[in-house]
C-alpha cells in the first residue's frame, strides 16, 4: 500500500492477488479500477500517442514550408509568338539557371570585332560558321584570313587563306563551310576576276585547293553536305551562273541552271533532306528551292521576308543576303539592312523573327547549343544571341 497525502487529495493503492485498487480521494470524490481496466487504458494511450506522431510527419512531409517549397517550372522562349508547325523545334538554351512559370528566358547578345587589321578584329567580315566544339570561324574578307573566337567572343587564332602555287598566294574569302571532319570550306577571289574553293583544317593548314571550271568566274555561296560529303557551291562568269555539287576532291557530280530562280544564284544552304535553298546574289527576296538532282520545287519570301518589308521608309531595299540550316531542318534567313534574322520551316511557312536589333543582319551561322551566331559586314562585327 501507498500512500500520497496532500492538502487537497489523497491517493491509495493497493496491490491484492490479480487486481490493483487506486483511490483517489479529493473533496470526497474516490475512484477504484481494476488491473486489466488500467492496462486497456494504457494501450489506448500509446496508440492515441503513436498516430498523433505519424500525422505530424505526413504533414511535416507534404506541406512546404515558406523557405523550402516546390514549384513546377516552365521554360519558355520569349520570341515564341504561341503558333508552331509540326516541324519546328523551339531552341532554348538549357545551361542556364531554371525559370519559374512567370520569368521568361530572355535572349542575350554578345558583340565583338570591330573594323582593324590587328588580331581579334575584323575587316568586313561575311561568312561564318560555328563548329562542334563551339568555335566560330569568321571570313575575314579584306584581312585575307580567317578568324576564330569562342561562343564568348574571346579572340582564339587566324590563319592566312593561302592557295599555294597562285599569284598573289592568298584569296578573299568570303563563304565559309564546315564538314564533318572539322574541317574548313572557303571559297573566295584571287582577284577580281578567279575564284577558288579551298580546304583547311581548323588550324588553317592547307589540304586541298578546287580551281573553277573556267577563268573569269566568281563564286558565290558554298554549303557542305556532311551527311553525304558532298559540297555545294554557286558559281557564275559574265553571262550565267549555275549551281554545282561536288565530291570531296573536287569531282563534279552534277550542275544545273537555277530555272524558275535566279540567273545568278547566291548563297546556298542545304536542308536534311539533301535540298538547296539558293537566294539571288544580286539580290531579292525570295529563296528558292531545287532538289539534289537539280528540280525545282518551290519558292518563299516575296513581298517581305517574314515580318519584314522588303523596302525600308528611310534605307536600302531590304533583300535575303545570308541562309542557313538547323538541326531540326528550318531555315534561317538573315535581311541584310533590315538587321533581323527570320525563321521558316524546311517546307517555306514563315514560324518567328529569331534576332533583330542589329545594323545589318549578313552572314548566318547556328551553334551546337542554338546560339545564333551574325555578321555585320558595314560595321565588320559579329554577334552571338543566346538562342533563337
């Protein structure tokens, strides 16, 4: 028996064979139970106490907390006008930081160059092409050389565009390509009247040089097609000019007149597919379409080229001076003047104006990661947009 004497309540217990007896007495109120009754109350306590803990951690677990919550992000790309084609692919740069659901990822540029003759700057530069180590080669035309800088604009190297065994040794290269190789396409002038196409690796050591089938020629436009090792080249003399594909060493395949196109055709880019999309060297609006043996298909741009007039209230005409080819197969066309660059499918729908804001919009070239890379030949830069 024990005994807890207070000045408000006493409490009894008495142990007797299989049954406790608890008496509480205070104010003269007493209460006795059993054994087996305690032991039920026991349990229940536990199980009470034991769900109460697992409540707390499901809703410690499920219910975020002001410092540490969770939101379902949506990346998105501010050029994007809400209307798409089946077969355009948004290109968004993925090494930047996550967005939320309400920020936009916003296009960023990057300008280097500037007209000079010393390392890192640039005499009216034209062609361009990114490689895919993300290295930018740029033609740089008046300096006879070309240039490479990194996606950061970080001047790398150059090299002279040498064509041994010619007069002057050297040649204005205004187009350049890549194959899948790694290796450099150039096609530029001696002088003003012998053009040349000529191989480097990306250190600039010459491998190869390709003479034009006559002299008095100019080429106009070189596109490598490195899914068939083939290359594309525009070339024309004083009367016409043709569209000619050619093996590696320089063998011809075959040539055509661009009927239903141009007289003299230009700039040429070669789709996934193996088709040409050509613009017209002296200028126009309209890309015109052949396929690899040299057919016609069809043409796009016309009265603007994309959201652009195709006459400026207080400038030059606005024509297609550059085009290129992504992955996914769209075609980016750059309006010299109007300073834009324009985004359509393989099949010619317009999607999206991919960058502006530029003086002069010339040269066009897409990096690994869907960075837009342009030339501005008047203001001898270039410019890198983040994506397109």
């Amino acid at each position: 028996m024990i005994h807890n004497q207070g000045q408000e309540e006493s409490t009894c217990i008495k142990f007797s064979g299989n049954q406790v007896f608890v008496d509480v007495v205070s104010h003269g109120h007493s209460c006795v139970a059993s054994r087996s009754c305690l032991a039920l109350v026991i349990t229940a306590a536990v199980a009470v106490a034991a769900l109460t803990v697992l409540t707390a951690l499901v809703i410690a677990t499920y219910m975020p907390t002001e410092q540490d919550s969770y939101k379902q992000t949506t990346w998105t790309d501010p050029s994007f006008t809400g209307e798409t084609t089946d077969d355009v692919t948004q290109h968004v740069d993925f090494t930047s930081s996550p967005h939320t659901s309400t920020e936009e990822l916003k296009q960023t540029a990057i300008v280097f160059g500037g007209e000079g003759e010393e390392p890192g700057q640039l005499f009216v530069p034209y062609g361009v092409v990114v490689s895919p180590s993300n290295e930018i080669f740029v033609a740089d035309t008046y300096n006879r050389r070309v240039q490479v800088f990194s996606m950061t604009g970080v001047y790398l190297r150059h090299f002279p565009t040498i064509v041994p065994g010619e007069a002057s040794g050297t040649i204005e290269p205004e187009y350049i390509s890549i194959d899948g190789e790694g290796h450099l396409w150039v096609a530029g002038d001696e002088n003003e009247t012998t053009g040349f196409i000529v191989r480097y690796t990306k250190l600039g050591r010459h491998l190869a040089t390709l003479h034009p089938t006559f002299k008095n020629n100019s080429f106009c436009g070189i596109a490598v097609d490195a899914l068939r090792n083939l290359v594309a080249v525009t070339e024309f003399w004083s009367d016409y000019g043709e569209l000619k594909i050619l093996h590696f060493n320089g063998t011809v395949v075959r040539k055509f007149r661009t009927e239903w196109g141009p007289e003299y055709p230009g700039r040429v880019a070669v789709g996934r597919e193996g088709n040409l999309f050509v613009n017209n060297h002296w200028g126009g609006t309209s890309v015109y379409v052949y396929n690899s043996t040299g057919h016609y298909l069809f043409s796009f741009g016309g009265d603007k080229i994309g959201e652009v007039q195709t006459t400026l209230d207080d400038g030059p005409r606005v024509v297609v001076v550059g085009i290129c080819t992504d992955s996914s197969g769209n075609v980016l066309l750059s309006t010299g003047p109007g300073g834009t660059v324009e985004l359509f499918t393989a099949g010619g729908r317009y999607v999206r104006r991919a960058a502006a804001g530029m003086f002069r919009a010339d040269g066009v070239a897409v990096g690994p990661s869907g960075q837009l890379v342009v030339t501005d030949d008047t203001n001898s830069t270039v410019t890198v947009f983040s994506h397109y």
